[in-house]
C-alpha cells in the first residue's frame, strides 16, 4: 500500500480555547482537519484513517456545555485511531489519565510522590463516612472533573453531613468521585508546571481570589449558579482556583507570575509525563503549609496555556506546540509569499 501524505487532525470539543493553535497552524501553512466530537461519528470496521497523526484535545469538561456523551466518544476514538497505526499525541493512555482522578492519584503513588489523601465513593450517602479518616477541610470531587468542575469545599464533619442530607452532593458524570483532604498552599499559591514532548516549558505562580472559587463554566468564563444554592442548601464556600483551566486564571485569580520550580519538582513532573504517556502536560502542586512539604494534585492532559503567556512567561507556547506538531507529523508548511 503507498504511504500516506502526513495530514494532522486535532480531536477538540471546546469551541474557543483552540483558535491560538489553529492560528499558528494556518500562519504556517499546516493543512489539518478539526475533528469537533461534540458531534462526531467514525466507522469502527475501516482500518485505516486519512491522519498519520492526531493531537487530542478532548476536555473532560465538556459535561459542563452538554457534550459529556463525547467523553466515552472520544476513548473509543482514540482506539480505534490507534488501532489503525496514526501517530496519536496524548493518545488513549493520557485521556484515561486525563478522566480518572483515581488514576492519577495511583499514578503519584506508584513514583512515590505526596498527593492529599483521599478516598473513593460511589454513592453521595458515603462521603461523611469516607471523611472520617481525613482531616478536614476537606472536598469532593468529581472523578472526571476538569476546570474544577463540581468540586465542594466543606469547612467540618457536620457541614458534609448535613449536604449528604439536603441531597447537595454531586459526584459528576460518572456518578463516582473523591472524598479529599484539602491541603493549604504556603504562601497562598499554588504552581503549575507545563511540559512538552519529555522537555520543561513554563511554570506559574496563581495566588487565588477566595472569592472566585471552582465552579466556573470555561466556555464563556463566567460563574454559573451554584446548583446547592437552587436546591435550597447553603452556598458551596469560594475555593482556590486550583484545578481551573489556565485559560480562565486572569478571571479567577489576584496574581500570576512565572516561576521556576526546584529541579526536583521538574523531574517529578516529567516523570510523570512519562509515566502517565503524556506527552503534553500541565501539572499541579503546592507546599502544604502544614508540614512544608511538596503535595501534587493534579495531572491534566488537557493542558491548555495560560491567557497572555508572551506577557507572563517570555514566548508563546502555541507556537512552540505548533513547531512540534510540525516536527513529529514531518507536516509541509506552505508558507505564503509574502504579499499574496
């Protein structure tokens, strides 16, 4: 069979966070195809594909627009397109990292770094029980989250058990979720470090607004109402704007500035970059103020950038990711003469 002209497709849900890269792409002449799986369909019984290489950008967010059904769309997806032999970035190993708190949570302690404890439920009338053991504050949070979906901050036992009773838990998606220790960060902030291709791009400081909190809809960066407060319960507290999509921090936080994290850290990060098949990652973790000791939280495969990088951090990091795609999909640039 004759080879293939390499061709790119980017697997994507979200309608906005992506025009920086398609940007880049078009600026350099890169043909590639925009798979919206918000509205998608594949035949499973075609072995082969018009990609050589695919960069998935599936956000396990999407529930919150109302294209959760194109989460378990998209892991069959990414099978089958490995199946058929194309080159997937942050292909099906990534997502299931990417859509399973759990598993990342197994992932951090199979390279034997500290994440918050935490415990697994599937029913809403286990939390109090499954908090027991935690210290508290503590929240919930749903297994397949992203942009800090869902997640709800209770101050004492005797809160979370009164949202068991007012029926004021949501487990997500998928109806399973964590039961967390919530950890203070020293000094305020938390840092999220950036990786691409087993190589540190950026990382930043975000020092929280208290008054932001998680539940933010990252389609159009606004606060939703909080679903408690409809069913009559009390107000879920504001929270830290960790586990937020970098794209909506200026929005939800006092201050961002570039940081470099201690060579330990990095390595930590791009070990789990390596052992979660990442290769694009953006990784949480703060210094737990209550022992000074380095804690990760989070590990997303989505990693979107942050709004204004040229500013905060020196360069553009799309274009940095369009030049790998460029590289790795040996993709022609059909750069236009200047004037036509």
């Amino acid at each position: 069979m004759p080879s293939r002209e390499p061709n790119l497709g980017i697997v994507y849900e979200h309608p906005q966070w992506f025009i920086p890269l398609f940007a880049q792409l078009e600026e350099r002449g890169v043909r590639f195809d925009r798979a919206d799986v918000s509205s998608h369909f594949f035949d499973p019984q075609v072995g082969e594909s018009r990609w050589t290489v695919v960069l998935n950008r599936m956000s396990p967010s999407a529930s919150l627009r109302g294209h959760g059904r194109a989460i378990a769309y998209t892991r069959e997806l990414l099978r089958h397109l490995e199946a058929a032999g194309v080159d997937v970035i942050n292909g099906s190993r990534a997502f299931a990292l990417e859509t399973s708190k759990v598993a990342q949570l197994r992932l951090l302690r199979s390279l034997g770094l500290r994440a918050p404890r935490a415990r697994v439920i599937n029913d809403p009338a286990q939390a109090a029980a499954a908090a027991e053991a935690l210290a508290f504050p503590v929240v919930v949070k749903p297994n397949i989250g992203g942009s800090g979906a869902g997640i709800q901050r209770f101050e004492t036992p005797a809160a979370l058990r009164e949202a068991v009773r007012a029926g004021a838990i949501d487990l997500g998606v998928e109806g399973v979720a964590l039961v967390q220790e919530f950890l203070p960060p020293r000094d305020g902030h938390i840092v999220r470090v950036e990786v691409l291709d087993g190589q540190y791009l950026y990382a930043i400081a975000v020092y929280p607004d208290p008054n932001a909190g998680f539940n933010l809809c990252p389609a159009d960066i606004c606060r939703p109402d909080d679903p408690r407060a409809q069913r009559g319960a009390p107000p879920t507290p504001p929270l830290p704007a960790a586990d937020l999509c970098p794209v909506d921090l200026p929005r939800t936080a006092l201050r961002i500035e570039a940081v470099t994290p201690p060579r330990r850290v990095i390595e930590d990060v791009l070990a789990i970059a390596r052992a979660g098949g990442l290769d694009l990652a953006g990784v949480e973790y703060l210094v737990n103020d209550r022992d000074g000791e380095i804690y990760y939280y989070d590990v997303n495969a989505l990693s979107n950038f942050v709004t204004d990088a040229v500013r905060i951090v020196g360069f553009d990091p799309y274009a940095v990711l369009a030049d790998y795609l460029v590289r790795r999909g040996r993709l022609a640039e059909r750069i236009p003469a200047a004037g036509l």
